[in-house]
DNA sequence: GTCTGTGAATGGGTTCACAGCT
DNA sequence: AGCTGTGAACCCATTCACAGAC
C-alpha cells in the first residue's frame, strides 16, 4: 500500500528471528502512532528512537522481512504497518478466550490493545457459578462447563489463562484438548503441554524479582563507592532490553 | 541454612549473566513448592523438570551463584532457597508503588506472589479524586498529589506503573525525580528515563502478537503438508523459553 | 555408580562498518 | 550527500560431554 514498492519478497526465506519476531510488535506500535500523526516516511534512526531500539538492530530485523526501504529516504509508514501486520499475522482476526475472570482476567477483557490489533475477546470463562451471566467489558461471562463448546463454535486457536496457580494445568489441559495451541498464561506455574502448542508466560513476580536483583547491586555498588556516588546523568532513552524469556522469548513449539 | 555448607562463594566474581537472574526466580518458585513438600534435596534433573527448563542449563546457572550442590546427591533445598533468595535481595524488604488503580493496578494489589515475596505494596496511587480513601485490597487509594511524599516517606525505590499509556512517561518523570530506580511499566509506552534506573515491561498486547505470529505459521504449514498433518504429539514439558525482552530480559541500567 | 561443576563447542543475536542504491 | 541493506566480527547464551567429588 501507499508508495506502489515493485519489490517481491526476494529472500522469503523461511525462519524469521526470534528475537525478531519479539520486536515487531514494537515497530508496529511506534509505525501506528507515526501513521496517525500522518507522517509519510521515517527513518531507520527516527523509528529505533520511538521503539527504543538501536538503529542498526532495525535494519536487521527489516531485513528479514524484505527490502522494504528506499536508501537515501527512509521507510513508508504506511507501507510498513501493513508489512509487519501482514508478518505478524493480525491481518486476519483472532478469537481468543480468556479463562479467570477475576481482577486480572478483567483487566484483560478491558484491555483496549486487544481489539486495536485483531485480536477479538470471544468468551470469558470462569469456574464460579456466581459470575455466569455477569457482564464484564460488555461480554457475559460464562461457565467453565461451556469451555470446550465455546472454543469449538468460535475457532479459537488463542486462550489466555488468568486463573489462580492451582486451576492454570487443569484449563490448560481442556483448552488443549478442545483444540486451542496458543496459550498465554499469566498464572504462576510451568504448564506442560504436547508438541505444537506454545505457550507463553507473563509473570509479576519475576519481574519484580528481577528488578530487585538490580537494585540490589545498585544499593552495594552505591556503598562500595564512597558515600554519595549518585551516578544519575541526563535523561536518555533507555534501553531495557528485556527480550526473549524476559529474556528473548523464544515462544518455541513445545 | 540446613546442611551446614561450609564452602565460601569461592567465585563470588561479578557479574551473573542476565539470562541466569531472569531464571533464579522460576527455581525459586520451583525450590518453595518442594520446600513446602518438606522435600530435603534435589537433584538438577528434577529440579530442571519442575521449573520447565533442562538440567545442563540450571546446573550452569548455579555454577554462577556457587558451588551449592554435593556430586552424587543434588542440591539441599532449603540452603537453595535461601541462597536464590539472598542473590536476588528479596531477603530484605522492598517497598513498592502502584501508580494508576484501574482493574489492572487493582489485580497487581491483591496479587499474592508480592507480598509472599518480599515485596509489600506501600501505597496505591491514582490521578482520579474519586478513588482516594477507597480501599483496594485493604490498602487506601491515594491521590497523585502525594506521591512524591510517599516515595520519600517509605524509602520507595521500586515503582509500578499501571496507567493508560498516555500518563505513563509523566508518571515515569514523577517517580524518578522522587527517587525511584527500578520501574515495572504495564503501560504500551516506551519510557525513556535516565542512566541508572531500570525499566522492565510488561506487554500484554505485544505477548499475543507474538502468538498469533506463531500461530498463523502454523496455519500455513498444516496447509501446505496436505490436509491433515496434525503433529499433536505426546504431552510433554514444555520448554517455552522465552526469555528475554520475551527474549532474554536483559535490564538494563538505562 | 551417581550427579555436580565446568571447559569446550556450538549457535543466535547484536554491533560494526561499509558497499550500494537513490 | 544520505540512508538502507548486509557481510564480518563480536559477544552472550545454550548445549555437550566428561572429569571430579561423593
């Protein structure tokens, strides 16, 4: 779209990065928000500041996707979005449940960038009898009973698990088993399932634990330096590369 | 504690890798659980199952903290758990904020891994009038206008950040100049802050992107085996690495 | 005999630096 | 002159495989 580009994929290789992969979902975010201020073309340098990236890092991970700039210019915004929607697959719409409509399960249902990007909240499932029927974000909840119907008359291939620890194997278990090989799991525990479904984690408390860890140093460094070695410089973009498992998440077939 | 060990760290060198300090937390949780089974030791192959990664790699990843383990016998559970947890400073008490109370800060107020932790959520903090005095979680909503208090009152050097997107770098400002130094942003946004301050995050739209990625790779290669090449395998551990910045989380000190 | 701890080998990802297109 | 695309170098992480401690 936009500047009629004559390219072919080329290199359509198979195999995009990972760590890649983890990334575009930030390119897009800032290529968005580019794209409604109507800006035509960004370069590399521009792009890796709004996402937080160094520049060399995004002309490597656009290369895998194609060559999609214009030397000497930049990229088309537009033309970008629609690339990297295309890649990621959110060019086509995704149903997904989610399953533990507690606090976190709604904030979920509430969670506006679900909708933005072709994901579409087909169900809520909880185990509580008393919250069947009970609107949340505008959709009624419903029982876990209705579980494997649900996944079955909608196609959801994508279910998020919001349930306390002890229930997340048992859900998963009937998610699988109704058909559903994507999983994010936001409870805190290791769900195995069969090969081809992947899974993926979100979990507070690591992240906190890890930012413990850090400013743990910071404290003993600080000590270790004297007194007052405040290393606070001048605001600049920070880096936090979080990545694959925290790290680069690697979502792997299981 | 436990075994008497008398090893000294030996290596106490510098620098634990990040990929390691992103996994501690996960053999911690790991480690509890068979604690609280009043398991005595463990062996690195049991230990690896339970917390979802292979036994190569978490043996490495204690090589790092020490030589904790006995060759022939595995590792004392107990002395583990407190060893982990003195590495990743949650033996001391970490005072956190939670800045933005909709669903989302109110799921992460009443998430139990904090307190179970170390962490205690020291205050709750949102821009809206009408939440101040209003308990969440036991614990009253303040207003904005105190957070600066707040932060210098309790010592607050963690601070987590739930808002929308668009308050979240002005609250980012807010508890950097009050004196925090790791932040945990929920919000889709990247924050930029100065030198020394860690920022994680966490992104839940982005976590589903990068399923659906997978997703629709599947999709496309189950069409092009045929009809129906359903590989649905055995239930095993998954592996699910995704460490970090869903890759491997590398925190920064921005 | 068992299981840890770790060098060596391998593999991915990031960064560098520049050739090549506009 | 400017900015992309990419080989090459580098660095970090994972895996292998075995020596060494129990």
């Amino acid at each position: 779209m936009a500047t009629g580009r004559t390219h072919r994929p080329a290199t359509r290789s198979r195999g995009i990065p990972e760590a890649t992969v983890a990334r575009l979902p930030l390119y897009l975010r800032a290529l968005t928000a580019l794209s409604e201020r109507s800006v035509p073309t960004v370069s590399s340098e521009e792009l890796a500041a709004a996402a937080g990236v160094n520049s060399a890092k995004l002309r490597k991970d656009f290369s895998y996707l194609g060559s999609y700039g214009t030397r000497g210019v930049g990229y088309d915004v537009e033309y970008l979005v629609y690339q990297i929607s295309r890649e990621l697959g959110l060019t086509q719409d995704w149903p997904v449940v989610i399953v533990g409509i507690g606090n976190l399960g709604a904030a979920l249902a509430n969670y506006g960038g679900f909708a933005s990007r072709g994901f579409r909240v087909a169900a809520l499932i909880d185990a509580d009898p008393a919250m069947a029927g009970r609107p949340v974000a505008g959709i009624p909840v419903q029982h876990t009973d209705e579980l494997e119907a649900i996944i079955r008359d909608n196609g959801v291939s994508i279910g998020v698990i919001a349930t306390p620890a002890g229930a997340a194997q048992q859900v998963c278990d009937r998610l699988v088993a109704a058909g559903v090989t994507s999983i994010l799991n936001f409870a805190p525990t290791v769900l195995s399932v069969p090969d081809g479904v992947d899974v993926r984690k979100v979990d507070l408390s690591i992240e906190l634990q890890i930012l413990a860890f850090h400013e743990q140093r910071k404290a003993g460094e600080e000590a270790a330096a004297g007194t007052a070695a405040v290393p606070a410089a001048t605001r600049e973009q920070s880096a936090t590369d979080q990545g694959p498992d925290g790290d680069v998440p690697a979502v792997m077939p299981a």
